[in-house]
C-alpha cells in the first residue's frame, strides 16, 4: 500500500481489494509484491525522469534495496538478533539505502508495521535497546504515505490517478 501511496500520482491506477495483490499487464501478471512495487517504482521513475526512485540511485543502491526487499520478508522480528541488525544499521541514518525514502525503507517499515511483537514493544527497555529503529518507525509513520497505508482501500475507491495510455489495475490484498 505504501508504494501505492508514493506512485498514485504519477501512474494510471485502478485499485480494486481482492484477496491476493496481483498487478495485470498486457502480457504477464504480476503477484508478488516485491515484482509489483519494482515495477511501479521503475515507471515511476521514468515518469517523473528519475525524481521518484524508490529503487535506488545506482547500481549500488539497486543492490542493497534488493537486500533490504529480501530481508524484510524472511527476518523475524521477534528475535533480538534481527532488531539489533536493524537497529545498528539505522544508528547514524534516517534511510538504509542513499539519502531519501526507497522501497528498502517501504519494505522494512511495512515488516514491522505487520509485527504483532513488534507492536508489543513499547516498554522503556525496548525502546533504549532499539533507540533508532523506535525513531525511524515514528518518523516514517508521520509521513503521508506511511500513515495512509494503515487505511483501508476502499477509502480510494473511485478515485484515480488521470487517465495516460491503458490502465493498469493493481488487486490489493485484504489485510483486514
């Protein structure tokens, strides 16, 4: 939902609530998130001519929001050793990838947000062991993409980014 946010305004698309996310193209049918939010970020970015690159700047970012994609799906949060990681590497950056918001920080943010453990955290301890990753979160969730995420879809029913070549329709899973 988050890539969503950040792409509505510079791509053709028609959100519809379904059980499974699914992106339907002219040849192919994406249905994986990561595949889905890599295609939006990349039209995006041709769109906007590189102002909206959620996949990093170089090859070298690419290569870590891939990493950071990769590790949002199979860390749990739960274990000390992921939020220490976590935390370590946020210690002296807002962004885990260059200096501004990619699909690494959408990943990673999106995993937590998701993680009943993590939501539990809110005791003073944990949030001096995880100082940075408790101020990234809050940070991030004060932003307007992040905060509409937390909203359900058919809250933007009806509403469209203007109309360009075809429209793309993008099925958004039913997270409750």
């Amino acid at each position: 939902k988050v890539t969503l946010e950040f792409c509505k305004d510079t791509l053709p698309l028609s959100v519809q609530e379904h059980e499974k996310t699914s992106l339907d193209l002219p040849k192919v049918k994406l249905e994986n998130d990561a595949q889905i939010a890599k295609y939006l970020s990349q039209v995006s970015s041709a769109e906007t001519k590189g102002s909206l690159n959620l996949c990093g700047n170089n090859f070298i970012h690419a290569t870590e929001v891939d990493h950071w994609i990769q590790v949002s799906g199979t860390w749990d949060f739960s274990k000390k050793e992921s939020l220490v990681y976590l935390n370590n590497a946020l210690a002296c950056r807002t962004f885990l990838v260059g200096h501004k918001i990619t699909l690494a920080v959408i990943f990673m943010w999106s995993a937590l947000y998701g993680c009943s453990s993590w939501k539990k955290m809110a005791d003073d301890e944990a949030k001096k062991a995880y100082s940075h990753v408790f101020r990234w979160f809050s940070y991030l969730s004060k932003q307007k993409e992040f905060s509409a995420s937390g909203k359900p879809l058919s809250s933007t029913k009806g509403k469209t980014a203007p109309q360009k070549n075809k429209e793309q329709k993008v099925k958004q899973k039913d997270e409750g």
